[in-house]
C-alpha cells in the first residue's frame, strides 16, 4: 500500500509537539525550583520535627536498582531523624528534573524549527550533539544521585549487610550514542542540504 506524504498533517503533529514539550518542560523546571526551595526550608527546620517512631512497623520492604538492603523482622526500634534522607531526596529530585526538563528543552528547540520548516538547521545539529552528551553525562550523574539517597537511608536504619551498588544508567548511555548517530545523519543532511542551495 503506497503512503502519501500530508504537510498539514505533519504540521498538526509538529506544534502539537512544540506545545507539549513547552509545557512538560515548564513543569519540570518548576518543579526542580519547588524542590530547591523545600530542601532550602527543610535545612531550617530542627531535627526533632523530623524524627519520628517507627516501633508500630513489623516489616518494611526496600526495592530499587541502587540500593540492596537485607531488613531482619525486627531490626526497626525507636525513634529516626529523616531531616538529611529528606534533604537528599529532594536535592536529587531537582537533579532528575533539571536533567529531564533540559532533554525536554532540546526537543522543544527541534520541534520549533521543524515548524519553521528547517529540520536540517545548524541549530538542530548541535541541539542533537548537545543531547547525546547531555545522556551521557546523565548516565552517570543520575546514578550517584540515587547511591547518595540510598546511602542516606542506609544510614538511617542502621540495617547489617546492606550496600549502596553504583552502576552508570545503561539505557541512558545507549540512547545518547543513538541520539548521537542521529545527529550525526543531521549534520550530513544540513551538507546536502547547503549543496542543494548553493546550486539553485
């Protein structure tokens, strides 16, 4: 079946595009503000308000890729102070939103020129180039976030035969080398693209 190209079908996918990365990437910087500013409020407030008694807990279960924890029934006893695991948590958080929000911005920029009608602009090229470095360094960045978390929790419950297990964000670093490639088919199209020009 033979498909035809539709301009005004692409171009309603295009803004719809531009539209959603503008907003995704406004919530997202807005939230990595919102958890700059309760980390801000939480190195204020006394440590007292933030321990609290756990005895009435039998069990508690622990599952991320970062953190491997072995909780005996009856480890949990007394009172925690979760001022520092909370601080963490949110600086980290600002950390995944502001890596995001910018992979987001990326795209926003792509779309914008597509709209313009210059997917093969000097702008895309390194927009793309400028992604795939961003992945790469997340890929590395975003697991230590997570390591300090965990430590942070670790260190909270004071649990025997638990670690904190380091690893760089593979699926990250595999889509940066094809965000790579990709800019690098970009950046061949933008040569065809000035040969074409320079002959008309």
């Amino acid at each position: 079946m033979e498909t035809t190209y539709n301009p005004k079908r692409f171009m309603i996918v295009v803004r719809i595009g531009k539209l959603f990365t503008m907003g995704l990437m406004v919530l997202m910087y807005l939230g990595a503000a919102l958890a700059l500013l309760g980390t801000g409020i939480a190195l204020f407030i006394p440590a007292s308000v933030l321990t609290f008694s756990l005895d009435s807990i039998n069990t508690l279960r622990v599952e991320t890729m970062n953190v491997r924890i072995a909780l005996p029934i009856d480890f949990i006893d007394g009172n925690v102070m979760v001022k520092w695991l909370a601080i963490s948590a949110m600086l980290a958080g600002a950390v995944y939103l502001v890596f995001f929000g910018t992979i987001i911005r990326f795209m926003h920029g792509l779309f914008a020129d597509v709209a313009k009608e210059k997917p093969f602009s000097e702008a895309n090229v390194m927009r793309l180039f400028n992604m795939s470095y961003w992945m790469f360094a997340g890929a590395v960045i975003l697991p230590l976030c997570a390591m300090v978390v965990g430590g942070q929790f670790i260190r909270l419950v004071d649990v025997a035969e638990s670690s904190v297990v380091y690893s760089v964000h593979d699926n990250l670093l595999l889509t940066g080398v094809l965000v790579w490639v990709l800019a690098s088919v970009f950046r061949y199209g933008k040569h065809l693209q000035d040969e074409v020009d320079q002959t008309v």
